[in-house]
C-alpha cells in the first residue's frame, strides 16, 4: 500500500478500496455531531446500491450548532462556516440518507454511519493493530432540526439497513448531553473491539462558555480500542516527585522495605515484593533520576494549540504523540480517516512512522501538505 499519501475521498468509501489487515495503528477524531459544516454534503449512506435514488426536498437552512439548541451561542471557535447547510434528505425508495456527517437528523443515525466507517477500519487493521478516537460530546436542542420532508419524515424509523431506530432523541430533554461518546464506545464493543481505555484529554485552557446555567467543560474523550487480544504496545511513562519513591522505601499499609535489595526490574510498586526491613534513604535520589516513571495514567493534560490556517477543529501534536509512540512500531503504518489539516501525518513523520490520510474536503488538503511540505517532510521516504 501506498503510504505517506492524502487520498480524496469519503472516509467510508475510500477505507473500502484499502487492503485488509494493512495498517498498524488508527489514530482520528470524527467530525462531532451537531457541531459544525466541513463542506462536505452530498454524501449518500446506506439504501439499496441498484436503487435509482429519489431523494426529498432538501430545504437549507443555518448550522443548529450543539444538535440544534437554540439558547446555545456560538463561541468564536466553532464558528467554522457562515455558508448555510442541509440537514440532508432521505431516498423515497430505500431510506438511503444524503448528507453530511454530523449533520444527521438524530444522532442515532450520527452514530450508525461512525460505526459503518470504523468497521472498515477494523478491517483493514492487522491483527496486532490499534485504533484511538478523540470524540466529543453535544447538547440536545429543542426537537425540530430534521432533514425530513412530509413524504420521507417516517422513512428513517423503519427498519433498514442503516438500524436507524425510533425513540434515540425522543426520551431526552432540551439541553441535555446526548452522550455521544459513550454510546459510541458501547457500540464499538457490540461490533467487537475490545476498549482497553477510555482516556480523558484535559484542556487546561478550554474555551470559555458562554452557558450561564451550567459548568464550563473542560475536557474531551479519547478511546483505546484494539482489534485483538494481543496487540503491539510500547509502555509509556510519566514523571511523578522523589517523594513517591521515598515512600515505597517506608513502605505502603505498614510493609516495610529495604535498599540493600533493590526492586526488581520493572516493578515500581513495593506491594509487589516480598517485606523488607527500612534502612533508610542512601541513594534514593539516584534511583529516582535512574526510573523511567510511573506507568501513564488516563487523564492527559494537553493545552490546545490551534494551527492558524487550518480548520477550527485542529488537535494538538502532543496528543497524537503517546498514541502513535504507544501503538505503532517504528516504520509502522498510522491511518488517519478525517486527516483534516495533517497533524497526525505530521506527527507520524516526525515519530519515524508513516502515514495514510484520507480527507473529502481539497481546502484541507491543501493546507495538510503545505504544512507537511513547510516541515520538509512531504512525502519523505521513512528508513
């Protein structure tokens, strides 16, 4: 396969032309719902192949950001587009929907065509392969955004292909957290990955809300998903203060330990280790700076750092850093579906590994290869 390259093209129809089991290591973040327009309508999912598509009335109207709330003020951030868009429209004949993704009319629909896309991705992962996915989450709005006309507003309810099931936005209220994430990863499991993390990013400086009647959120999810019960995977580490050491020299609940017998590889935790008597602290400065640190916790402290000409949903490098360096052996392959303005392919480059991207929108891929070509890594051959 091809690699350090940006393909043109839907993630879903473009990920069906890839060669099974060829990729090391899935690294994205999908457009959330209800959030913003990438420019990419015209989208067709699911419905019959051989159906002659007749498709309702599409009616245009403005971007309901946050799934169409009306009391939710768009911060200067995700004011992505000024241009109106179409919540999309369904096939008269085989529910088949044409849209945008992100745009549907439920999000039930929303996740159903996520979870078409990372079932190819699943298949074109080898065995030992890995996937991360940065999602977050959307408000529930006042019921009306639909993309149904009179003729076709039933048509999404009745069983297709596409699972759309009724009553996946009636039971919520206004304003309430959709918990498209965690419906997400459910999902995920049912199709059978196996979560092995559900890491929170904390954006240390978030925008800030202009929601008066609710707390600022301050972070966003990303999954660790595997393919199979064994996987390629590089420990990580994390610093943590000498006094941690000093403290399983004291030993935990009591134990007591000793430095005469040092630890052994590996084991950063006393508790693991047979009792020991206390004989103080000699060298216990060196044995800190020696540690590589503690095993990475879930909670990534990671600022946001926008990329001045790229799209207004830009992750920061060092986010796609630990998983690359974690998932992904060295000259490994990384693929990233919504590749957008390229920070992974950036990343992956810089990490010694290669890269497959696939954007649909040309303005972004634009920018990702200006911003590779800028880092004079564009197309780079990787030894």
């Amino acid at each position: 396969m091809e690699t350090n390259k940006i393909h043109l093209g839907s993630a879903l129809e473009v990920l069906r032309t890839f060669e099974g089991e060829s990729v090391d290591c899935a690294i994205t973040s999908p457009p959330y719902y209800g959030l913003r327009s990438y420019g990419t309508e015209g989208q067709v999912w699911g419905g019959k192949k051989d159906c002659e598509h007749e498709f309702g009335n599409e009616k245009s109207k403005p971007i309901n950001l946050q799934a169409g709330n009306p009391e939710f003020k768009r911060e200067w951030r995700e004011q992505a587009t000024d241009r109106k868009a179409t919540s999309g429209s369904f096939c008269l004949h085989c529910n088949a929907w044409k849209g945008e993704l992100g745009l549907e009319p439920t999000f039930g629909l929303y996740l159903e065509h996520l979870w078409m896309i990372f079932d190819e991705i699943k298949r074109v992962l080898k065995k030992t392969g890995t996937c991360f996915v940065n999602l977050g989450d959307s408000y529930g709005g006042s019921g009306n955004a639909s993309g149904h006309t009179e003729e076709t507003k039933n048509l999404s309810y009745k069983t297709s292909n596409m699972g759309a099931t009724k009553g996946h936005t009636q039971g919520l209220m206004p304003k309430s957290l959709l918990q498209i994430p965690s419906r997400f990863s459910i999902g995920m499991t049912d199709r059978g990955w196996i979560l092995r993390n559900s890491i929170i990013w904390y954006k240390r400086n978030c925008m800030p809300s202009s929601a008066k009647d609710r707390f600022t959120v301050d972070y966003e999810m990303m999954f660790f998903f595997t393919k199979s019960t064994k996987y390629y995977f590089e420990q990580q580490f994390e610093p943590y203060k000498l006094e941690s050491v000093k403290r399983e020299r004291r030993g935990h609940n009591g134990g007591k330990w000793g430095v005469d017998n040092p630890l052994p590889d590996g084991v950063h935790t006393p508790t693991m280790c047979k009792k020991r008597e206390f004989v103080g602290y000699n060298g216990v400065e060196e044995e800190y700076e020696n540690r590589e640190g503690r095993n990475k916790r879930c909670v990534w402290d990671i600022t946001p750092k926008g990329y001045r000409e790229a799209h207004f949903a830009v992750f920061p490098p060092e986010l796609v850093e630990t998983p690359i360096k974690a998932g992904c052996p060295e000259n490994g392959i990384v693929l990233d579906p919504f590749f957008g303005s390229g920070t992974t392919g950036e990343v992956a480059l810089k990490l010694g590994r290669r890269f497959i991207g696939v954007e649909l929108n040309e303005k972004y891929i634009k920018l990702a290869e200006k911003r590779l070509e800028k880092a004079g890594q564009l197309f780079s051959e990787v030894s």
